[in-house]
C-alpha cells in the first residue's frame, strides 16, 4: 500500500475522532428526552443549559405512576467526598409555571424517619401510595400546585441516603445534619442552576421543628460569604417541637384537660416536675407521673387523640411496644414516626426493584433495604438543641417569614406546648386571635406577631396535610404570598375545593419513648 495513502486514511481518522468528540461535548449539553407524561406517546422535549446536568435524574418510568405534565427527578447528591456521605432526593416540578413559583425543602423529623416516604408520598407531595402498591394515586392538594417542591432524606442512614463511613453513626445529630443539608443545597442548585437565586423557603414538621430553623440560620450566616447566595425568604413547622421544657409541659397539660388522665397524676407532675432542669429526670416521683401519661396514652393514639388505633398485621413489628417494654431510665426525647399500618404500604414501594431503579435509588439489582424510620440513628443521635426560640428572634430579626401551624388534636407535640414556646417568645401582637376560614368553614384560630404568624387546624392530628389535605393547601399558599389567612366568610379566598372525606385510618406518627 502505498505510504501517502496510509497517513492520509491516519488523518481522516483523526479529524473524524475530533468531530465525534465535539459532538459528544454538545450532547452533553443538549440532550434529547422523552415526553413526561409517563404512559403517553409521541412528543420529545429538548433540554438545554442548565437542565442538562440534571437529566440522569429525571424520573420517566416510575411504576403505577399516573399520567402528570411536570417533570420530577430524583437521585443522590454527594455531600462528603471523602467519608462517601450521599443524601437522596426527590424533586416535583411545579404544576404550573414552575419558571414563576418558589422553591421549598420539606423536611420530616424523626430523628430519622423519611420526608420521601412520608411528606411526599403520605402528605403533601403529588403521588399518594396505599394499600395497593402496584399504582400511585394522584394527590389533588398536593402543594406543588403552589410550588417546586424538594423532599429530602437526611440524615445519612435514613431512608435511601447512605454513608461509607461506619463513624459518622456517632457523630449525628442536630448540627451534623444541619450541615450536610447546607452541603447538599450547595450541591443541589449546582445541578439545577435555573433555581439559584430562585425565592427559596424551609417547611417541615415534628422534629424539623428544630431541624428547619437550625438549616436556616446555618444559610444566613453562611450567605455572607458564600459564593452561591441561596435567597431564603421564610419558614414553616407544624406541630414542631420547639423548646424541651414547654413541650413536656403542653404534653401534660393537654393530656389533663383531654381527660386522659387523672387530676392526682397531673398533680404529682406539677408538684415533682422541673421541666426547665435536666435533673428532673432523675426524679422517681417525676418520672413515674409522666410514665402513667404514656401509659395512658398508649391505650389510644397520641398523634390523633379522636380517630381509632390502627393495629398492626402480623408482618409489622410494633416498635411502641418494644419501646415501652424497655426499663431504666427514660429518655427524655419522642421520635416521630407513623402508624404501622401505612407504614407498610410505603415500605413495600419503595422495596421494590423497579421503584429502586425509575428513582436512581439503586440498580434494580443490588437493592437497598429501605425503612420508614431509622431507630439506630435515634438511639445515637448526639446533640439535640433543648430550644431553637433564640434562632427564631436571630431570623425575626433578620426580616424573615416565619409561619408555625398546629392540628388541634395532636397530643404528641399538642397546641399548648406550641403555645407555651412561642408565648416565650414575648412578641408583640399585632393582629388579636381569631378564627380563620376555608370553604366558608372555620379551619382554625389564628394571631400574628411582629415577625411570626401562628395558626391552628380545627380537628387535625400531628400531620395536618393528612386531615385537612385542602385548607393546609390554603394555608401553604398563605404563607407563599405574606397574606392573612380569610377572618370571615365574606373574605375571599385562594381555594374552593372542600376536603374529601377521609375513608382510611389517618398516617399519624407513631410514638417511640427510649429508655437506655
């Protein structure tokens, strides 16, 4: 063969390399995608710019999901190069306009139970799963009708979220997972570069009462000098545990005036218990009257004084009774978990393979064994601020947006303990208590303060979205716009849709109480 001819062919095939890789630099920033609308045909939607990144994340196939004309994504975020620390998310579009709406994390608490298993698939998200998991049901209150809405599991251990590094176990705990939350919100807008500097809110609920707030005062200290300014405008916690020492006394009071039990038991806690000192644990005569309040209340279901007990089938563990059968000294900490009964039909979905796969959790092969709640991180959770009350006079100050909300009858973390903090507080009134209204009805009490606005569901347990799915929805937009609530039934409204009837056993967490 003739050598001229040889090092021509050498070049043409080095020209054509160079071309295929400048194209394959394009098609990483101009991807080809499927119509969303899972189940549908025809139709392909070109991604571009910012977009691009996050592709590998968009969820296309999810099992029984219904039809839907926004797109979700869902996926790891690494936090920690170097101990192999990863949180999962899961992310909805806004139903509309997504380009004009906010962007909200929402948090669940625990410590260590799934804002994916619960919030978004329980609560508040698009998808609703049931005691058939083999379909999705669509969520018609779902609050990304107001917002993008961000799910996310944290800390590492809970959920999908993982470490590689056997230590972390004994490091988590408040401040610990309020940064790797900072970390990955660092890392989330990175990949979705058209949030940055996007109206970005925290809600959250139960033990994200301490949660939210500590996220938010960990992003305006860091915005000062952060090269990715996140725009935090406000935030939002219902039932949230707030302050230790009025928390455990609205729980005893409510119990009290809720007949639950008795004025010699109340007595003997009134007379015996320090709240405010750690050293009232150590007393017996404390510790037996708060004993016979979860005694009694473990008779019916605390998170929902007047619905009915769900009883577990024979496939589910009953951690409150492994958590009362334990003796010696209580520990003075609940953990948030959920009834059994819809416990079970979130682990089944998740457990799946093919759920594991569409969500990127995992290969669809090697699975990971996902859990509601994660007992092992509660029992070593390693600090837990006893309040965040001065982090909410830092964000008062800081002109931020803080709206708490309370299910009237939750005896877990019950309106008068909400009182109770917040009355700590001593803030200004500015608009007096009053009724607040939806679809003509009153929903709840309200009042408002310099730089705090609280409001009450009549007739909800601890997780408000799950009885009062419609005017929670109200509410989130509410609190969105800066707006009062409707004080009379000649006030307009955002929403006129009446919440449905509610034909199952309310999702209300599960009470745990540790004694080591």
């Amino acid at each position: 063969m003739d050598f001229t001819k040889v090092v021509l062919k050498l070049l043409v095939l080095f020209a054509t390399l160079l071309f295929l890789e400048a194209v394959a630099i394009s098609a990483r920033r101009t991807l080809i995608r499927p119509n969303v609308n899972n189940n549908s045909t025809g139709g392909e939607e070109v991604v571009t710019g910012s977009f691009a990144i996050a592709h590998e994340d968009l969820v296309t196939d999810l099992p029984g999901q219904p039809v839907v004309s926004f797109r979700h994504y869902a996926g790891y975020v690494t936090v920690n190069q170097q101990q192999g620390r990863a949180l999962f998310y899961w992310f909805f579009e806004a139903s509309s306009h997504p380009d004009q709406k906010p962007l909200v994390l929402w948090l669940n608490g625990g410590p260590g139970c799934s804002s994916v298993g619960y919030g978004a698939t329980q609560e508040i998200g698009p998808f609703l799963v049931d005691s058939n998991d083999r379909e999705l049901k669509i969520n018609p209150f779902s609050w990304n009708k107001e917002a993008n809405m961000l799910f996310l599991e944290s800390p590492v251990g809970v959920g999908f979220s993982y470490t590689n590094s056997s230590s972390d176990s004994d490091n988590i705990g408040d401040e610990f997972t309020a940064n790797d939350a900072y970390e990955f919100l660092q890392s989330w807008f990175l990949k979705f570069p058209t949030y940055q500097g996007r109206a970005f809110y925290i809600a959250g609920e139960s033990y994200a009462g301490k949660y939210v707030p500590e996220l938010a005062e960990l992003i305006h200290d860091r915005n000062q000098n952060s090269s990715l300014y996140i725009q935090l405008k406000g935030i939002l916690m219902g039932n949230p545990e707030t302050s230790d020492p009025d928390d455990w006394r609205g729980l005893v009071d409510y119990a009290w005036s809720h007949a639950v039990v008795s004025d010699e038991t109340h007595k003997i806690i009134k007379n015996t218990c320090d709240f405010d000192s750690n050293e009232t644990w150590s007393n017996p005569n404390c510790t037996e009257g708060v004993d016979e309040v979860l005694r009694q209340y473990k008779e019916i279901d605390i998170y929902s004084l007047y619905t009915s007990v769900c009883m577990p089938n024979s496939t589910s563990s009953s951690s409150i009774d492994v958590m009362f059968k334990a003796n010696s000294k209580m520990m003075p900490r609940i953990m948030g978990g959920y009834d059994p009964c819809l416990d079970d039909y979130a682990k089944k979905f998740y457990n799946r393979p093919d759920v594991q796969k569409a969500l990127h959790a995992s290969d669809g092969l090697v699975l990971r064994n996902w859990s509601i709640c994660n007992l092992t991180i509660f029992g070593n959770w390693s600090d837990s601020k006893p309040t965040v009350l001065p982090i909410y006079k830092k964000l008062i100050n800081a002109g931020l947006r803080i709206w708490v909300y309370s299910g009237d009858t939750d005896g877990r973390v019950p309106v008068l303990s909400t009182r109770y903090s917040l009355n700590a507080l001593r803030l200004p009134i500015t608009k007096s208590w009053r009724p607040w209204y939806h679809e003509k009805q009153v929903s709840g009490w309200y009042q408002e303060y310099k730089g705090l606005t609280f409001a009450t569901f009549r007739g909800a347990g601890h997780a408000v979205p799950i009885f009062t799915p419609s005017s929670s929805l109200a509410l989130f937009s509410y609190f969105l716009q800066g707006e009062s609530p409707p004080s009379s039934q000649r006030d307009k409204e955002s929403y006129t849709v009446i919440d449905p009837p509610i034909y199952f056993t309310p999702s209300v967490e599960r009470v745990f109480f540790l004694k080591v």
